[in-house]
C-alpha cells in the first residue's frame, strides 16, 4: 500500500507540473488555433477526446454499461473539478451560449433516462444509481 500510495503521489505531481506548463505554454502563444484564445477548447478536447475513444472502442466490444458509467463519471468528477479549480483563482463569465449548452445536457440527459427501460439492457440503470 505505501508503494501504491507513492507512485499515486508521484503521477498525480507529474500532472501537476505537465498541466501548469501546458497551461503556460498555450498562453504565451497568441495567433492561430492553438492559442491563448481558444485555450477553453483546447483543454476540453483533451479531457474528452481520449474519453471518447474509449467509449468508442467499448461500445464496439458490446459493454454499454462500460461506455456509460465512463461518461458519468467524467462528467460527474473532471468537469466540476476543472470549472471549480479555474473559479478559485478566476471569476468566471458566463456567455449567452451557457444557456443554450444546458439546455443542449438536459435534452441529451433526458433522452438517455427515458430510452433506458426501453433499451432491454437494465444493467446500464445501475450505473447511474
């Protein structure tokens, strides 16, 4: 265990450093795509590229239940915690098109949580439970 808690202890230092010169990096950079602009997209499709093409590849194998509790927990864990981090330092913005991204989660939100029973796969109801 004290191995297990030393090497968590040292990815977790790596990510810290990798993430702040990451961070550092794009913001010194102020034309084109990869840019000081554009660093919200940026660091979103970092954190949801890799996640999808793991869902991608589950959901070929066949384990929906996989690919669903993979986006739960993203989307329960790395969001908030990246917004409420930013918060901390940083008053937060919120553009028009906020209303219209909730709006956009809660239609998807609701599409899943009504298809479910009628999907014949009430493994995938556990995984929000």
């Amino acid at each position: 265990m004290p191995l297990d808690l030393a090497l968590l202890a040292v990815g977790a230092y790596a990510i810290y450093i990798s993430t702040d010169w990451l961070v550092k990096w794009v913001a010194n950079i102020h034309t084109g795509f990869i840019s000081a602009e554009y660093l919200g997209w940026l660091s979103g499709w970092l954190m949801v590229l890799p996640n999808a093409l793991l869902a991608v590849y589950y959901g070929w194998r066949g384990q929906p239940e996989t690919v669903y509790a993979s986006q739960v927990g993203d989307s329960h864990v790395s969001i908030p915690l990246c917004i409420g981090i930013f918060a901390l330092y940083h008053s937060i913005i919120i553009t028009p098109f906020f209303t219209t991204s909730i709006c956009i989660l809660l239609g998807a939100t609701l599409v899943h949580f009504f298809a479910w029973p009628f999907s014949g796969d009430c493994r995938v109801l556990w995984v929000i439970c």
